[in-house]
C-alpha cells in the first residue's frame, strides 16, 4: 500500500495542510451520513476535481487503489449472500439476493469515496508540513504534554515509512538467499531485525536531540510559518459542496 506524499508543484500542493484536512473530515461524514447512489455520484464528482489541479500521474492514482479492492469484493460478498431479500444467486445454503447486491455497490462506492479523499491528502500533503501545520495550534495549550502533540506525529509519520522499507529490505535479502517468507517461523526472521533497526533509529534519534539540547514541552518556533492565503478560503469553500449536496438531495 503506497500513499505516501508524492512532490509536485501544483495548486492542491500549494493548499494548507489544515485546509485539505477539513475537506477530508467534511467530506467524511457526509459520505457516511448519505446512502443514496445519486448523492455519492454528486460527491465522486466533488473529490475528483481536486486531482485535476494536483498534477499527479494517473498511474499513481490507480496503484493507490489496488490494495483496497480486496475489500471491495469482500464487502460486496457480504452484502451479497447475507442481506435478505429477492433471491438472485442459490448454491447449496448459499443464497444471494439483489438487494445484497445494491447495498454492497453502495457500501463499496462508501469506501472508495473515502480512499480517494485520503488519497488526496496523503499524496499532496507532506508529513513535515503536515505535523508542523499544527504546533501553532497545540502551542497555545498550557500543557507541555500538549505541545508535543505535532513532534510525536512527525516522529510516527517519519518512521512508518522507515520500517516498511527496512522490512522490504530484508524480505530481498532472504529470497537472494534462496529462503521463503511465509507466516510462522518465517514471520519472525523478519521482525526481529526490524524491530532492531527501529530501536537503533530511536537510540540514534534520542542522542540528536539531547545533543541538541532539546527540552520537551518547551515553546519553540518554526522554519515555516502557516497563513490562510485565499487560495485557502477558496477551498474551505469549496469544502462545504458535499453539505450542500446531501442538503438538497435529502
């Protein structure tokens, strides 16, 4: 599964990270709230159109979606052969209905709806940009274990990456030796070097701070300062069509 930020110089780069998660959130819950097929071709309209000004490969965009059609095809199964209703399907005790059919469309094109608004994010919105987007916020709490809220996230975001290539990394090495990675015993030749690796990068990274003479919780500022441009507004706007959407539908 490959979302990571993909560098472009493009308008919905450009975007405030905070702006994009709006969208994103708003856009959510109204694909969750709705359960009309006219409604969500509304809304596939809505989160398209941003990725015409993202400058991203199409290509991309369909890797993106393949890890996820297995749950495609599972969620329709299940809607399939255990919702009840006009009998389309008979297999020995399995039983597939048409209504089971449409709910699995519909809860399919829920998900994919979903995916893609996520993908917008993750491919235009760096995770630096996206931790630092946000100490302005957590700065203005009182609590020091607040402010460190955007570190730990530039700390997960920067390590998950991290341990997906050092497990690549070492599931290589093996099968140039000849060896198969399977669950079991197998599983766990891969673990433990990466869990070793996250350990040192951790060690590592501990050591650079303290060498830093970094103090948690202390009020700090940023290379990079976030401003609303109107850009920004523009898109907040555009952020609230869903609402509308399901408004006038409904």
């Amino acid at each position: 599964m490959n979302l990571a930020y993909y560098p472009k110089r493009s308008l919905a780069h450009s975007l405030d990270p905070r702006v994009k998660l709006i969208f994103v959130f708003i856009f959510v819950v109204t694909v969750l709230y709705e359960q009309n097929f006219l409604a969500y071709s509304f809304l596939g309209g809505i989160v398209v159109l941003p990725f015409f000004f993202s400058k991203l490969p199409p290509l991309k965009i369909i890797k993106g979606f393949i890890p996820f059609l297995i749950l495609v095809v599972v969620t329709i199964l299940f809607h399939f052969f255990l919702t009840p209703g006009e009998v389309v399907f008979a297999f020995g005790p399995l039983t597939g209905t048409l209504d089971g059919f449409n709910r699995g469309i519909l809860f399919s094109l829920r998900i994919l709806l979903i995916i893609l608004s996520t993908m917008l994010l993750g491919f235009t919105t760096s995770p630096i940009d996206f931790a630092e987007s946000f100490s302005g916020f957590f700065s203005r709490f009182k609590s020091r274990t607040a402010r460190e809220v955007p570190m730990i996230m530039i700390f997960v975001l920067r390590f998950i990456p991290l341990l997906i290539r050092e497990g690549k990394r070492i599931v290589t090495a093996q099968r140039a030796r000849g060896g198969k990675v399977r669950f079991g015993r197998e599983f766990f030749t891969i673990l433990f070097p990466v869990v070793n690796c996250a350990l040192k990068r951790a060690d590592q990274l501990a050591l650079a701070l303290h060498a830093k003479a970094y103090e948690p919780g202390s009020m700090r500022t940023s290379i990079r300062e976030f401003h609303f441009m109107p850009i920004d507004y523009l898109f907040i706007g555009y952020s609230l069509l869903p609402i509308v959407v399901v408004v006038l539908i409904d």
